[in-house]
C-alpha cells in the first residue's frame, strides 16, 4: 500500500494562504469598485479580506489626508470654484495650496503674509486670486500663479474675522466683505491692475464686533453674524459714508433671532433661499431668508451634534450642492452631516486630532474637505447615496 503524500506547507503560494472572494460585476459597463486589502494583525503581508467599495468620486482613495505644509491649527480651507485646488489659512501666518486630485501635491505654501494668524480666505469667483484677512488688520490680495502678494490694505481697525465675495449684478465687477472685532462691515471693489480698491465703497457700523459675514444671491444684501446673538441684514445701497474717520450707525433692513450665543460664521445655500450658522451655543440654525417666509421667526430648521467647545473658536459650515445636506465640524473632533429636509443627523465623521474649525464641499462630486487645529485636512468621499 501506498503512503498518502503530506499536505503542502501553509503560505507557500504567493497569496500567503489568504482565501480571497471577489464580487461579480453584474453591469456590462466598466466597473467603478475598487477593492481593498484589510491586514488582521496589522501586518501588510497577511491581507486576509478583500473588501469591495462603490467609488464615486475621482479621488485616489474614499480617504485623503494632506498633512505636513502647516504648523499651526487650520482657520479656514476651501475649494476653487473649478473643484480642481484647495487653499488653506493657518495660524503660522501662511496659505498652503493643493491639489485636489491626485497626486495630491502641496504645490505652495506661501508663508509669512502677516504678523499674526489668517483667519479666512475666499477664492476669487473669476481671476487666479485668493482673498485673506488676517488677525493683524489686513486685507490682503494673492496671485496664485506667481505666489506673491499683490496687495495689502490695512481695512481696518481690530481683528478681522470673516470675508465673503459676490459678482456685482451687471456690472462684471467682483465685490468683497469683511467683517471684524472693531464692529463694523466694509465692502470692497476688485479692479484690474492691483487687486482691490484703496478705500471701500461701503461701510456699515453694526455697534459689536462681527464673527461672520454673507453676501445674498444677487449681490445687494449683506448678513451679519455678531456679537449680540443675531444675524442682521444690510442693504448695499444704504450704506453709510465716513466722515473724520467715524461710520454713522446703519440701520438693518432686518433681524433673525434664535441664537442663544454667538453665531460663528455665516454660509448662504446656493439658491439663496436659506442661511446656515453654527454658534457657540453648539445648535447650528438654518434661517428661512425668502421675501415671504412661512415662519415667523424665520428659523428653518435647528441641527444638533457638532459641539462648539470651550475655545469659542469660529466654526465654519457648508452647503451642499444640490442643497440637502449641510455640514459643520465640532470640538469633538468629529464633522456632522445633516439631511436638510429631515434634520437628520446623517454622519459623524472622525480622522481629526482636534477641533474641526472648517468644512466645505466640493463644487461637482461627493466629497467633503474639513480643516482642523491639528494642523491637517482630510479630503472624504461621501457614499454612493449621498448626492451632492
């Protein structure tokens, strides 16, 4: 009789051992799941299951990380309006730029634009120019594509918390807001050959320090978020002018109510019908702003999660494309995802050491930046269901 010959040893094939199950594609058209390698024991040679997910978005992988251009917490990071590069303001006094797709390269980082932290930037809706304001007083203009400064303008006299831009309603000209501690709102002109106009074309005394400002849809209200727990509605066109350095006291065509503390920034949804803003009470409000509300308060809805924390740190929010989903970082280290019509609370997303201070979604896919004190961004890929 003959001897049974021995089983093989284990792992001699060149897939370790490891039993692999790969999904059918059932389409005819090209598949858009990648699979992934999850290790057991965190060693990257035992690849033990092989996990197929839905992609739906350009990027490399569901998750991003871009770490290593800042030393100091993140204010504020935000999508060009092609989708195509970010730019992020830091407390080490500088601007990073990147890529969004791959190879994810940080392709500058302009440092030292001021002598203190940046604390918000806009890109430009037309030109290859970014937008900052700085805790220093200054207003500065960026040139992405020579990485210089091509102006700064002292705008005003205390710490400087918020900018929002807007195209001038048939006039081809872009306009610039900011808003500040010294309690006063001032509009800018964009020009041609330096950037920005000297001296502003508008000036709103609001009576409190401003922690964030919002153009309206056409270009002709501005909102306010202060101190005094209310956002206050501005009309362009009835601004005051400054005489011996003062601002007269200008009246608001309006007042939403329903903070119980300080709203940290504004964030106008993209038909313009509805106004999004965190606090430090950790309720983030959604105003109704249409000319004619159903409600009397104006407030839409009230979303809960995103704790605002003990720093009092100026929380950003962001809308959605298709306006159905909102989002706001926490000092919880988590970003939350709402669903608008239901108030929701949809995800909370961790990656973060610290507090998540900025949010903002990318103008064409499903996927989400978010900016943190720890010094870094994650770019996420929503899931297949999530439409943005």
């Amino acid at each position: 009789m003959s001897k049974r010959s021995a089983s093989p040893p284990p792992n001699t094939s060149s897939s370790g051992g490891a039993l692999i199950k790969r999904s059918k594609n059932s389409n005819d058209g090209p598949s858009t799941s990648r699979e992934i390698a999850i290790s057991s024991n965190n060693d990257p040679r035992n690849k033990g299951l092989i996990r197929s997910v839905q992609r739906t978005s350009g990027l490399d992988a569901p998750i991003i990380s871009l770490a290593g251009a800042h030393a100091g917490e993140i204010f504020s990071c935000r999508f060009d309006p092609s989708g195509q590069n970010i730019a992020a303001c830091s407390g080490d006094r500088s601007v990073s730029l990147w890529r969004t797709y791959a190879p994810h390269t940080n392709y500058g980082l302009l440092s030292n634009l001021a002598k203190a932290p940046i604390l918000d930037l806009q890109w430009s809706l037309f030109q290859p120019l970014i937008y900052t304001v700085s805790a220093d007083h200054l207003l500065s203009i960026l040139d992405v594509t020579t990485g210089q400064r091509i102006r700064k303008i002292r705008a005003h006299s205390g710490i400087i918390n918020s900018i929002d831009r807007t195209m001038a309603g048939g006039a081809g000209s872009e306009l610039i807001v900011t808003g500040s501690d010294d309690g006063t709102v001032k509009v800018w002109e964009c020009t041609d050959d330096d950037g920005v106009a000297k001296h502003p074309v508008a000036n709103f005394d609001i009576g409190c320090p401003v922690t964030g400002v919002c153009w309206g849809k056409e270009g002709q209200n501005i909102y306010v978020a202060s101190l005094d727990n209310e956002i206050h509605v501005y009309d362009l066109r009835n601004s005051g002018s400054s005489t011996n350095n003062t601002i007269p006291r200008t009246t608001p065509l309006l007042s939403l109510s329903g903070h119980t503390d300080t709203p940290t920034s504004l964030s106008l949804s993209p038909d313009g019908n509805y106004l999004l803003s965190p606090s430090l009470s950790s309720n983030v409000l959604i105003h109704d702003i249409r000319p004619f509300s159903p409600s009397p308060t104006r407030v839409h809805r009230v979303l809960r999660g995103a704790p605002a924390g003990f720093e009092n740190t100026l929380l950003k929010g962001a809308w959605s494309r298709d306006e159905a989903r909102v989002a706001v970082g926490g000092a919880d280290r988590m970003v939350c995802v709402w669903e608008v019509e239901t108030s929701k609370l949809l995800y909370k997303l961790p990656g973060h050491k610290g507090t998540v201070t900025s949010v903002d979604f990318h103008p064409k896919e499903p996927i989400l930046l978010t900016g943190s004190k720890d010094g870094t961004m994650l770019l996420g890929e929503l899931e297949a269901g999530i439409n943005v």
